[in-house]
C-alpha cells in the first residue's frame, strides 16, 4: 500500500514535536535578541536498505512512500545569532507510520539519547524497560526498534556565531 506524504520543508523548520533549546540561552549573558538557532531538514529516500539513495527532497513537495522505503532525515543546526552558543539540545520525534533504524543516529559532536516514553525520559542505548511480573519482581527488558519515540542530541561544545552542526537518522516506513 502506497502512502503519499506531504513535506513542508524551509528554512526555519518547525516539525510537530521538534524541539531546539540553546543551553546557555537561559543564562542572563545571552541577549534572546543576539541568540537564534535554525534547523534546516534535508530527508533522501531509499527504497531497499543497502541501496543507492533515490530522491532527495529539499522543499515543499509530495513524497511518495511505500512500506519498507528508508528515509534519512538530515539536519543542519545553525547558529544564525550575533553570540556564542553552548550546548544546544535537539529533540525530534520518531515520525509517525514509521521506525527507527538501530545504530542510525549520528550528530557532529553530540551525545545521542533516545525515548521509549513519549519523550518523557532519555536514555543511551541499548533501551530498556522495567516490568512488574506478576509474582512482584521487576524484569528488565531490551526496547524494540519500534518502541523508540524520539532522539535528542545534545551538541557539546560552542556553535559559534554562522556555524552549524549536522546529525541524522534513518527510518524505516512501516
């Protein structure tokens, strides 16, 4: 069954759900005005893992997907501010209809955490989860691709004033 996506893409992105919080932004030295962090998306498609990429989509445009399609979402952070930011957060969830593809993520020096909860909680993998059995005693479990909600990365380090970092990851449509 085919699936027609629409995707907005621009300059400033705003996905349901993707989060950016510049650290220092909260510390009384940075001017809200002077401090600005911009994402631009990038998303290619695959349509069997191990292949050539088939499209790449930079714009508004439709997508047409199909299960088992592999997309590659690409990010680039970008300090468009006047001042020096440090420790800059991403977070963006797992979209909808698909999963994510383990050991995938990547981020110019980030620290890559993922969710299990709704992005209530990260953790580094691999994930794991606790469950009550019913004599009372709590197993742990390893999650499943299709468990993970989202990705932070957390870019250590300055982004300077005009530079950017890069993270990315691969889905796998469903």
């Amino acid at each position: 069954m085919k699936k027609k996506v629409i995707l907005l893409l621009m300059g400033t992105l705003f996905l349901s759900g993707l989060l950016i919080i510049p650290a220092t932004a909260q510390e009384k030295t940075l001017s809200p005005e002077k401090t600005n962090i911009t994402v631009n998306l990038t998303l290619e498609k695959k349509t069997l893992p191990g292949e050539k990429i088939t499209e790449t989509i930079t714009k508004e445009t439709e997508l047409i997907i199909n299960p088992k399609d592999i997309l590659i979402y690409h990010l680039t952070c970008t300090n468009e501010g006047e001042e020096l930011i440090r420790e800059v957060v991403i977070t963006d969830p797992i979209p909808e209809g698909t999963e994510y593809i383990i050991d995938s993520a990547s981020g110019d020096m980030a620290k890559i955490t993922f969710s299990i909860d709704g992005g209530n909680t990260y953790q580094y993998p691999p994930l794991t989860y606790k469950i009550k059995k019913l004599d009372g005693t709590i197993q742990v479990k390893l999650a499943t691709p299709g468990m993970y909600t989202h990705i932070r990365w957390l870019f250590s380090g300055e982004i300077r004033p005009g530079k950017s970092r890069k993270a990315s990851f691969e889905v796998i449509v469903k």
